[in-house]
C-alpha cells in the first residue's frame, strides 16, 4: 500500500506549486501556494500511513484493546458521559463518534440520554457552530456542553502529588465515562492525550497546580514525567478509563485509531506521533522556511504550536507561518499571549505564589539563582524583544512572517517583529525583497508543523 507521503504528491502539482490545507472548523479547504520556477521547493511530508475506511475505523472500534466491547461494558448504565477535546486540537470526533453511540444504542442507551461535555480546560467558550462542525449530526443528538473550568466543578480529594482534583460536575454525574481525543505533540508533557484528556475537565485550581508545581519538559518528546503521572493519576480518580485515540495526516484524514485501554496502549500512540510523524529541521544553507499551522490554526495561541521548525531551523532563513487564526488572538487561562491589564497579571501571579507553595518558591529562586550564575539551563530569551504587547515569534528568529488565510475581522495582535499578510502574492513580494528573489532560494515546507516532531541531533 501508498504511504500518505506518496498520497501527498496528488497535492503537489510539481515541486513549485504545493497545495495545503488551512482554516480547521471555520472554513476549512485547500489553498494553493506558489513558487518562482528557478526556486528548490521542499516540502517535508509527514510518513503517515494510508487513511482508514469506514469499515477499519468501525471495527477497531468495535474490537478495543484490553477490554471488552462498549456495549458491554455500558450495558446497565443511564447516564453515560463523553469528554472530546476541544476546538484548540484537530481530532475529528466525527469520523468515530456514530460507531460510539452505535455501541451505546446496541446496549440500550439512546444519544439523547448521553452527554457529551467539550474538555476546554482554561481554553474559554466555545463557537457552537465549530462544535457542531466537529462533533458531526449525530453527536449534535446528545446533550453538548461546553467545560467552564471556574464554574460548575467539585472537589473529589487530591492525587499522590498533594495536587487538589475539581472536576466537572457534570462529569461526576454520569455513571460511565469514555474519552474521544488524539495524540500531539505538546510542551508541558510530551505528547497529549491518555490521561491528559481528563485535565480539560477539571477546575482551574487542579490546573494550575498541574501546570505549576511540575517542571515542563521543554518541548522534548518524553512521555516520562510528573505531570503526566499527576494527570494520568486524576484519570483513574474519575474512571477515565476508556479512550478512542485518533491520529490524523496533514489532510485531517484518520490514518490510526486504538481504542479501549489507554492506560495500556498510550505508549505505543505517543511513539506513533514521534515516528511516523518525525523529521529534521532544515538545512543550513536554506533560505525560507514555511510552517502550516493547520490543523492547530485556529488561533494566535494556538497556532504557536507550530513553532518547533521554525526554532529549528537556521536564524538566517527567513521564517513564515501559515494559518487561518479565525478566531483572532484566541485565549489560555494560565498563559495569555497578550499582555493583560496590571490588577489581572498580579492576580495571577498571586494564584501561583499559592499553588507553589513556600517550599515551591523557594525552589524556584534557587533555579534562578543557579541560572544567573551559569550553573543551570539558560533562560529561555524573550521573543518580543521590541517590547510590544505579547511574546509573539519564536525563538532563534528576528522577524515572522504570518500569511493569513482568512482576513476575518477577529484581529491579530501588533508586534513589532511580526507582520501579517492576507495575500500570498504579497508574501512572495516580501520574500523577493528580503531575499532577492532573482537568484535560486531554497525553501522548505512543513505542511501540518504542530503535528510533526523536529529531528534536532
């Protein structure tokens, strides 16, 4: 069978001429981009595998890993609840979810009795048209309910780690509780998913603990740590023990399902999103590097997900992101991209004084203080140099360049070393200045960049 790379050239018309795809939830369709003839255009595919058909995705379902079918296990229940993630994360809950509540039925429970609450975790409200896109007609049937993590929650005790646990009342409700989610690539813990989908349905306090009291691993690809350990431990407390896990290709088509135990089988999905999804950053003689924030574009804050080939690629290259950002700035609870107003930024910091504890800072001050006398990790340099509004380019670049794909009217932040532009042509126009575009550029393309893991040995 055809790798999803080899599928990918169906996209590519020739090697100056590269289709992608852009606008998740919102307005989601292909956009084209072109290149001057004379240019070397790479685009770096991940190697997923072939997309699943109907039939695979239904009886991996139907046959989950380490358990028994759903409908058995959901025979005898009432009031089954669903946790998908949220808008901020590119799984399609539809293309699994009518085989979900096709299990439920077989076991006498009707959608319009099941819940299906949207793990927002700080995230915010949610665009119920955008839900309704991503659950599909089916899951539309259920009760939907959007995640407010400062409202709604309830204690239940505290994990081995000293770490409280709220959760959605609603989600200690139900009387069987099953998960909808992917595996990405994420800063704090790794990769997502597993465990990590519990966190989007608890309250801010057992966030805040989770996300300040534990060390994030820095963007490395270790699935071996605190964090996760604390999460996971708070997925077992609310019998989070049932997981459909998707994998997506950069056309959002499902090209991997594990379904049932995930305590058992996350392993082996954090290595399918290392693997198969790996690739090394650019060279160091390339000229322009191109990362599509699709499938994670639905905002500045979350198009910062797709950071890493930037990062990784030579501070000469002139960097360009690509993204729909239809919701504008978008928001994070915990880490706001845009600077708030005094009285919230010393709120906040009082909240993590309170998480951390006397013994938390002054391991911190510590951590500091070896830094400044070179004895620990260096701090991670401010990217917003200029001092504009919000820490806004990546690391190991002067400049980026944002091409926007939907000049909506939810607006960007202004940053001095940020410019965005609604026009490709005005991008190419920006790229000929900067880079003269007489002569032959090397350009490299990273199609779905949130998704793929930077080779950076």
């Amino acid at each position: 069978m055809s790798s999803q790379a080899d599928l990918n050239r169906t996209h590519q018309i020739d090697e100056n001429r590269v289709t992608l795809r852009t606008g998740i939830w919102h307005n989601d369709r292909l956009v084209t981009l072109e290149f001057p003839s004379h240019w070397q255009v790479e685009t770096r595919w991940p190697d997923t595998p072939p997309p699943l058909s109907e039939d695979e995705i239904r009886e991996r379902v139907e046959n989950p890993i380490g358990q028994p079918p759903l409908r058995e296990l959901a025979r005898g229940r009432k009031r089954p609840c669903i946790i998908t993630d949220d808008l901020s994360r590119p799984t399609p809950v539809a293309r699994v979810l009518p085989y979900i509540l096709d299990q439920f039925e077989a076991a006498g429970i009707p959608a319009a009795d099941i819940t299906i609450v949207i793990a927002t975790g700080t995230h915010g409200d949610q665009d119920m048209e955008s839900i309704a896109n991503k659950l599909g007609e089916r899951g539309m049937q259920c009760r939907v309910r959007i995640h407010n993590d400062l409202k709604n929650t309830r204690k239940i005790g505290k994990t081995s780690f000293g770490t409280p646990v709220f959760v959605d009342r609603d989600v200690l409700a139900c009387d069987m509780l099953v998960g909808v989610g992917g595996v990405y690539p994420q800063h704090t813990t790794g990769f997502g998913g597993g465990g990590k989908l519990a966190l989007g349905v608890l309250g801010r306090r057992s966030i805040m603990g989770l996300h300040y009291t534990h060390p994030a691993v820095g963007g490395k690809y270790i699935i071996d740590n605190d964090f996760r350990r604390d999460v996971t431990e708070m997925a077992r407390m609310i019998g989070l023990d049932t997981i459909y896990t998707l994998h997506v290709n950069a056309h959002l088509e499902v090209v991997s399902l594990m379904a049932g135990d995930h305590y058992s089988y996350y392993p082996e999905a954090a290595a399918f999103s290392h693997d198969r999804y790996l690739t090394e950053a650019a060279d160091e003689d390339t000229d322009v590097v191109i990362a599509n924030a699709y499938p994670l574009d639905t905002s500045f804050t979350f198009m910062r997900k797709s950071y890493k080939p930037l990062v990784a690629a030579p501070r000469s290259a002139m960097k360009i992101m690509v993204a729909s950002a239809w919701e504008g700035v978008g928001h994070h609870g915990l880490f706001q991209h845009i600077k708030p107003p005094r009285a919230l930024r010393l709120r906040m910091l009082y909240r993590r004084l309170a998480t951390l504890g006397i013994r938390g800072i002054l391991t911190k001050v510590w951590q500091k203080i070896l830094r400044k006398l070179g004895k620990g990790e260096a701090p991670r340099p401010a990217a917003n140099r200029g001092g504009g509004q919000v820490s806004a380019i990546p690391r190991n670049t002067d400049h980026l360049w944002v091409f926007r794909t939907d000049d909506n009217d939810a607006s960007l932040p202004e940053v001095r070393e940020m410019t965005v532009l609604t026009d490709w042509q005005s991008v190419i126009d920006a790229i000929h200045r900067e880079r003269g575009g007489d002569k032959p550029l090397k350009v490299t393309i990273y199609p779905c960049a949130p998704l793929q893991t930077v080779d950076t040995n």
